[in-house]
C-alpha cells in the first residue's frame, strides 16, 4: 500500500470531527465532492470502508474510529514539527488565527485592539474565527482564543487577563418605574443544553421563564436595545452604548455571577512571535478594556429599579 498522505489524515479527521462530509468540506475550505473523493480514495488505498453512508448522513466504522487516534496524534506531532520551525524566527509576521465571540470581535478586538496591533507590527495579520462555540485548539481551527473559562484539557497555555463584571441592562427607553427585578421582562444568553451562568442567576431570583433566550449574545444586546426586556450582560456594554444603563439592584441582587476572561493558545505555539505578539497585546489591553466597566457597576438599593 502506498503511503498514507498528511492531507489523507487532514480530510479523514474533519470527516470525523464534523459528521458531515459538506460540514468538513466548508471546515477545509474545499468542495463537497473533494471530501467525498478523497475519502473514496483513502477507503480504496485501505482495501475497507471507513464510512457507513446512508440518508443520515456519514457515520464511521470501527476502522474509521480506531484510525481516529492514529490520524490526531499524526496531526500533534505535524503541529509540532511546525511550531519548532517557527520559533526560531525572529520576525513578527505571518497569519494569527483569533478564536473569539462575534460580540467580542465587534465591540472590542476590532475598534479596540486591531488598529494599535496592526500599527505596531505591520506584517503581522489576525485573522478572526467568530463564534459563541469554542473552538478546537488542538486541531488548529485557531491559534489563539479568547474564552470566558479556563480551560482543563488539552495541551493548552492559559493566562487570565480580567474579571468581567456583568449587571442588569436595560434601554434608557424601558420602563422599569415601580417594578422589582424579578417582574421584569427578562432575556437571557444560553448556548448549547446547558444554561449559561447568566441564565441560572435569572431563574434563581425571578423565578419565571424569560420572555426571550438567545444564543448569540449580540442578538440579546440587540434585544435589549429594542427595549423587549432586561438581560444580564456585561456592564462593559453601557460604555461602549449610551442607550443602555445599568439598572440598580434591589434585595434580588445578591450573587452576581462572575465572568473570567482568558487568553488560551496551544502550549507548542508559546514561543513562536506572531502569536506571542498577540497574545502580549491581549493580555496588556485587557485591563483597560474594563475600565469604564468598573464605573458603571449596578449600585444597590432597597426598593425597585427606576
């Protein structure tokens, strides 16, 4: 038998990890029909199917799942072979893959960190990976990330770089005159089956389904814009939107939950300047990403929201 070829392993590994030969397809960049071909290819070169195929869709055979931890640790040491080779250069340059929520991109990385990191290291390119789903960092979807927990598995550098504090938001236009917190109408973030902390600190002090739940946390901020109800959200948001406040906090207010920010990389590319410079800005800036944060803490009060 010939011998099995990186990009073979790469195809069969998205093939894996997507379920879905279209879904791997728009993970490599490539059309439908050449994962499908590759894989026929690899299937013909083994002499054994690695795919059942039916209406469902793909689904992997015994062979195709034994193969899987023979094609990642290939993968772990093709990686390492290439972060060895880049941390010997010196030149801060290339392409930085930045794994982060599209509302972090809009609201912060691109107006905020960008243009002074582009200004700095001109050759240097950050390419952004929008998503409120984490990214696999040991497959290589990103080189760098920025997450809201610390990671436990992987061989992972992690380094948090600030506290976010969250708070009741609200419109300027919504009225909240003569209502406690919890006869709001309130709209939570949730992601995936799970609750997000957000949303448990709603169930737990209001006691009552939300009017709305989003998993996007720019469309809850949106929401809230609209004035179709209240949501916990970052106080962050206030100072970048002036037609947003944060709303004081009663009795209810009690156990804000706290939000972590990270910075998270490959342990293998620590080292390698493009994503160290990244990275040194991220963790420099962040502080000052909170600043009017801190100001703009919900105060307490006895009595209700105004």
């Amino acid at each position: 038998m010939d011998e099995l070829l990186w990009d073979d392993l790469r195809v069969l590994l998205a093939a894996l990890r997507e379920g879905s030969f279209t879904r791997a397809a728009a993970r490599l960049g490539v059309e439908q029909s050449t994962v499908s071909r590759r894989i026929a290819a690899l299937e013909a070169r083994l002499g054994r199917p690695l795919f059942h195929r039916d209406r469902a869709g793909p689904s992997p055979t015994a062979l195709g799942e034994r193969l899987r931890a023979h094609a990642e640790r290939v993968e772990r040491e093709v990686h390492a072979l290439v972060d060895t080779s880049e941390r010997h250069e010196r030149a801060v340059e290339g392409r930085v893959r930045l794994a982060t929520t599209e509302a972090m991109a809009v609201q912060v990385i691109v107006p905020r960190v960008l243009p002074a990191l582009r200004k700095k290291h001109p050759k240097l390119y950050v390419d952004l990976v929008t998503s409120d789903e984490q990214a696999d960092l040991g497959a290589r979807e990103a080189d760098i990330a920025l997450r809201f927990f610390r990671p436990t598995r992987g061989e992972l550098r992690a380094q948090r770089i600030a506290n976010v504090s969250v708070a009741p938001i609200a419109s300027r236009a919504y009225r909240t005159q003569g209502r406690s917190l919890r006869e709001l109408d309130w709209i939570v973030y949730e992601l995936g089956p799970g609750r997000s902390p957000e949303a448990d600190w709603v169930q737990r002090h209001t006691k009552r389904d939300p009017v709305m739940r989003c998993n996007g946390y720019l469309a809850c901020v949106e929401a809230v814009r609209a004035g179709l109800g209240v949501s916990l959200l970052a106080s962050a948001v206030c100072s970048w939107d002036p037609t947003l406040r944060v709303l004081p906090l009663g009795d209810e207010g009690e156990a804000l939950p706290a939000l972590e920010l990270w910075v998270v990389a490959p342990s293998s590319l620590r080292g390698v300047p493009r994503v160290d410079a990244v990275w040194d800005t991220l963790a420099t800036d962040a502080p000052k990403w909170l600043e009017r944060t801190r100001r703009t803490k919900p105060t307490r009060r006895a009595s209700t929201a105004k």
